[in-house]
C-alpha cells in the first residue's frame, strides 16, 4: 500500500505529494534562510503524516509543542530531566509507540546537543522487537551535527554529531527515517546531509548554500540560482518521495500554530461598544482640532532616517491646523510622537515579547486615544520602529557624526534584526560593555539566549562584526570597517 500526504500545491494546482513508505527508507533534508518556512513545512509534513506514523521531533525553541494538543504527541521539556533519563525516555518511547516532542528550549545549548544525543541514542539503540517505523525530525540540524567546530564543548559536540551521523547512515533498518531541516547547509556536516535523497530547497541567499545544493541535487550552479528568487513557503523538491524531476511547490496550510511565528493577523480586543467610546473619545486633546485626512508621509527610507528625524524635531503636543499636506517636520513630529507612544508600551512588562500583531493593534488604540492626527504607520515602517525602540537606542544616537555609516550596514540586514545590529553599534560607539545575550534576545523579541547567540553568529557571518572572547568568560563585539568596539561585556548578565 502506498500512503501519499499531501505537502501542498504544485504550481500547476496539481497535489504536491510525498510518499510516506519511500520517505522512511530514503529520509529528506530541508535547507532554506530564516522565514524561508522550514518549520512550517515540517509542521505540516507532521501534521498530515500523524495519523500513519510514530514521529519525534527534536525541538531546540519549543515551536513544536502546540503538536501535543491537536495530535497527542508528548512533550518532553528536557530542561526538566537529567542527560541519564533521556536515553531511557528514547527507549520507552520506541517501546510503547508514543510521538513525542524533545523540548530543548531553556538548556545551555551544550546541554541541549548532550540531552539530544542521550535521546536519539536511546532511540537508536531500542531492541530489534521494537525496531518499527518512525520520523525522526530534527530542525536546525545544523546545532546538532555542525560542519565545524562552534562555541560547544568537544565532547557535547562529538555525541551529538555521531548521533545524528548513526541517525542519518544507520538509521534506516532500525525504521528510523530522519528528517532534519537547515538554515545553513554550509554549516552542516556534509556525511549527515549527503545521507538525505529527498530534498525541499527553501529561498537561499549565500553563494556557498546555493552551491552546496547544487552539488547535493546534482544541479548545475547556475539553475541553483532559482532558489534564490524562492517566495516564503515554496520549495522545490527532489527525490524518490517526491519527484523524479525538481519540482516547485507552495507547502499547503497547518492546523496547529507555531510558538515561535512571526508577525500575524490577531483578532481585535474585546472591547464594548461603552468601554471603546470611553477610551477613543473620553480626553480629546483640547487645542488640537482632528486635522482632516491627509495620505501618509512617506516612510522613511531607513532607521537612519528615522532616528535622524527623530532627533531633529522637538518634542512636544502637536498643535497644527489641517492641511492638505503634512509637512516634514509635520510628518517628523507624528513620528517623534508615535514613537513616544510605543517607547511606553515596550516599558510594561512583556511588551517586547508579545506578537508583533498585537503590538501593532496597541499602537493603533493608542495613537488615537492620543489624538495622533494622521495615517499610522504601515506595517514594514511600524516593523523597523519596533526594531530600534526595542534595541533601547536613543534618539540622539543620530546626531553622532559616524551613525550615517552603522545605519546604512544596518539597512542591509533583514528589519527584525536591524534592531539587533544597532544595539551593538551603539554599545560599540560608545565603548559600553558588550551587550548580553538576554539584551540581545530582548532586542529581537525572543527570550532565548541560544537564539541571541546564533543571532549575533549570523552578523558576523554577514561580515558586519567580528566577537572576540575577553577576560573572564565576557565577549567583545567590533564593528567591522569602523573599528568601533565595546568593552567587555558578561554574555550571561541579566
Ligand atoms: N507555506 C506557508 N503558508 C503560510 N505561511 C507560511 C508558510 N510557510 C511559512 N509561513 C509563515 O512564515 C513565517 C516563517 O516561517 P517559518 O517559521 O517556518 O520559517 P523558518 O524557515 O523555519 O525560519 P527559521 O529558520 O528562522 O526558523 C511563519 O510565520 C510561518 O507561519
Ligand atoms: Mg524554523
């Protein structure tokens, strides 16, 4: 019998299947950047595949856990377990045929490649009696079974590369079929991605992915360059599970929901009829007269653009008549002031780590309960406030003579970590210590210091600084081209 799911929509309309029977034999390997929609692909693969067959997944920020209340998986929070117990739990799980999710989030990422290693391990070596099919899905395979070595311990590395190597080479008669997803196919081990004969290739910007892939997929480089122009949730796939030929899908939707997305529409609060009247119309501004709907000002061209006109505009009530035109500074002051109002929302407690939806939806209620004449921002341009106003950078920060030069490298990087690289520009001009990894993570809008790490791994990777370690366990961020650098800095402050 063969057992087709459906992964989503060919671009033809036609079902873009994978064959189950063949996936666990010959396994697959999903690579795309960041927002590509790797997990969310490999959401759906679970999704659909649940009800044929046992899976694990191995989980290094918790997205996976909402599993648990639509399909019954388990959700193993490894934080809360000794290294010991997790091979006994790989075991158990293979006895009994439970679906689990290994949550890693909260472990020092040694901890986490350690905790993995146990676990596959555990379901590597179950006995022969217990040897029935199972995926085994790994995102960010690149942690587990890395290329090179990183800031990890040998030891912790060594295991949970050979796991993910036995995994991968070894795995298939024991019905352990992998399934591992990467931002970075540069970054992983070439044995454990050359075990892999499907793919699903996501957008890829760097050369080197693209010609790792190539070669993977046996393609010519210059037809790789198609997965550079890939839109968030394409993919072409490749192989017996899939296709004979590359095939480009559009991966279809998912009946659980990601902890860990981005962006996303959010139904509006609750508010009674009263209760809103009362909040839009109780304190109106009393010597500013509701101007009458003028277009939007443009939006800034850049965050240098922003703090720019940020620190060239006082502060103050906007008193203006209606004009058919806002004028710059006009437009200026509206800015100053929505900026105002989303500094004090990113002060209550959590706000930095709420959806940006539902901050957006804030900002709104707010900037007319304000009386905040005018359009509000557009959503990419509330994006790249929310950016620099959660990096806590001020202001004045744009009067410095060398910002033009950190701006632009920042407007080079994708808006959600614009912030980030600002933060450690500012640290570095003015030579404070090295910011932490929670203020980086804060910065970003996560609460992981893993993902703060690979983080400011990755603007390295860009080019844009170089870490240095300093005295003490603290680290040392430099500006590349501008020779601007921080003080040391303690990564694990709070
Ligand atoms: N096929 C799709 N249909 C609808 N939304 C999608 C699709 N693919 C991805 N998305 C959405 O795009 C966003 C990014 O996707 P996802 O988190 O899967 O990216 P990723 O490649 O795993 O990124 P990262 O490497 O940073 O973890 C998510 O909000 C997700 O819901
Ligand atoms: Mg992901």
């Amino acid at each position: 019998m063969t057992i087709g799911i459906e992964l989503g929509r060919t671009n033809t309309g036609a079902a873009g299947m994978m064959d189950l029977e063949e996936l666990l034999a010959t396994r697959l390997l999903v690579q795309g950047n960041s927002g590509s929609g790797k997990s969310h692909l490999l959401r759906r693969l679970m999704e659909q595949s649940a009800p044929w067959v046992q899976q694990a997944v191995i989980d290094p920020e918790g997205d996976f856990t909402s599993l648990a209340d639509r399909f019954g998986h388990l959700v193993i929070d490894a934080a809360a377990h000794p290294e010991e117990a997790m091979a006994a739990a790989g075991d158990r799980v293979r006895r009994h045929r439970v679906s689990v999710v290994l949550n890693l989030e909260g472990l020092e990422v040694d901890r986490q490649l350690r905790h993995t290693a146990a676990f596959l391990g555990g379901l590597f070596d179950a006995e022969r009696d217990h040897w029935t099919p199972m995926l085994v899905v790994v995102d960010e395979a690149q942690l587990f079974a890395p290329a090179a070595g990183g800031d990890t311990s040998d030891d912790a590395r060594r295991a949970s590369l050979s796991a993910m190597t036995d995994l991968m080479c070894r795995g298939r008669k024991r019905g352990l079929a992998g399934i591992i997803a990467t931002q970075r196919l540069a970054k992983l081990a070439k044995n454990v991605a050359a075990e892999a004969s499907n793919f699903l290739m996501g957008r890829t910007f760097l050369d080197i992915d693209m010609a790792r892939a190539a070669d993977l997929l046996g393609m010519e480089r210059r037809q790789a360059e198609q997965f550079r122009d890939l839109q968030r949730g394409h993919f072409i796939g490749l192989g017996p599970a899939l296709s004979r030929r590359p095939l480009a899908m559009r991966i279809g939707v998912v009946e659980t929901q990601s902890r860990g997305s981005g962006p996303s529409l959010t139904p509006l609060p609750q508010t009674a009829p009263e209760e809103a009247r009362e909040l839009i119309l109780a304190a109106p501004d009393p010597v500013a007269p509701r101007p009458a709907r003028r277009p939007p000002p443009a939006p800034p061209a850049d965050i240098l653009a922003q703090l720019a006109q940020a620190s060239a505009t006082p502060r103050g009530p906007a008193i203006r008549v209606a004009e058919p035109e806002p004028s710059p500074e006009e437009a200026a002051e509206r800015e100053t002031r929505t900026r105002a109002i989303l500094h004090e929302m990113l002060a209550e407690e959590d706000a930095a780590f709420r959806p940006i939806g539902v901050l957006y939806q804030d900002l709104l209620v707010r900037l007319r309960i304000h009386a905040v004449s005018g359009r509000p921002p557009e959503l990419p341009a509330f994006r790249r406030m929310l950016a620099v106003a959660r990096a806590g950078v001020p202001p004045e920060a744009a009067n410095d003579p060398g910002w033009p030069e950190a701006a632009a490298r920042a407007d080079g990087l994708p808006e959600d970590t614009q912030g980030v690289f600002l933060l450690l520009a500012h640290a570095a001009r003015q030579g404070l210590p090295c910011p932490s990894d929670a203020a980086i993570a804060r910065a970003y809008g996560s609460r992981s210091a893993g993902r703060a790490r690979r983080l400011l791994a990755w603007i390295e990777e860009q080019g844009l600084i170089v870490t240095r370690p300093a005295a003490g366990g603290r680290r040392i961020v430099v500006l590349v081209g501008l020779a601007w650098e921080t003080a040391p800095g303690d990564p694990a402050a709070a």
